[in-house]
C-alpha cells in the first residue's frame, strides 16, 4: 500500500505526517525550545545531500540542516505537495540522519523521528 493511498479515514499517510511534523514543529517553537533540528525528505523529487555520488542517497533531500526550528520551516512543511513525491530509501535516508548527526553534534542527546508507513 503506498503512502499516497486513502486509509479509511480519507487521509493519506502522507498527509498525516505532515500534519504530524507540523504539530511537533510549532510545539517546539511555542515553547521556546532550543532543541536542534533537521528536516530530511526522502522520496522527494528532488536530490540534495552530501552522500549523494553516482546515482546512490539519491531522492533525499537535506531541507534545513541541524538549527532551531523556525515558521520558516512550518511554511516549507505546510508546503509540501504529494506530487512530489517519488520512490525512495528509507534506510539510506536514516544513514545519512545518522551521519549528520555524528559529523554536526558532539557530546548531545538527540533523537529521530521517522515518518513512514513502512509500506511497499
């Protein structure tokens, strides 16, 4: 089943994780938070990260890299269109989160969020 299909409340599980990270976005910014975050896309029409070589990390796309969260950033998640949406690797996407993540913090506590219906 494909992320872009009807569940049977009428929503996709697209759109239910962008509602989601935009909740988890505005909860941050409301509360003053100065927690980190990054925001990768994978299964996006487009290809913009460092591991990216020759064809491999292809289709993940480095949004934001590792800051505080921002309404900018509310207005890019809002933004985000199904249409955009193409084929994918999660795991790649979740190495190159790791790596990110060894290469930008030192001595932090973080955590990951995944998005994905870990559906065909």
């Amino acid at each position: 089943k494909s992320s872009l299909q009807l569940d049977s409340d009428g929503k996709t599980f697209f759109e239910k994780s962008k509602l989601c990270v935009s909740m988890i976005t505005k909860r941050k910014i409301f509360a003053e938070s100065k927690d980190y975050l990054a925001l990768i896309l994978f299964g996006s029409c487009h290809t913009n990260n460092h591991l990216s070589y020759k064809g491999s990390y292809d289709n993940i796309e480095i949004v934001t890299s590792l800051g505080i969260v921002t309404w900018d950033l509310v207005k890019h998640i809002n933004s985000l269109s199904s249409a955009d949406i193409t084929p994918s690797n999660w795991l790649n996407t979740l190495a190159l989160a790791a790596d990110i993540l060894n290469k930008e913090t030192e001595y932090v506590h973080y955590s990951t969020v995944i998005a994905t219906s870990f559906r065909g």
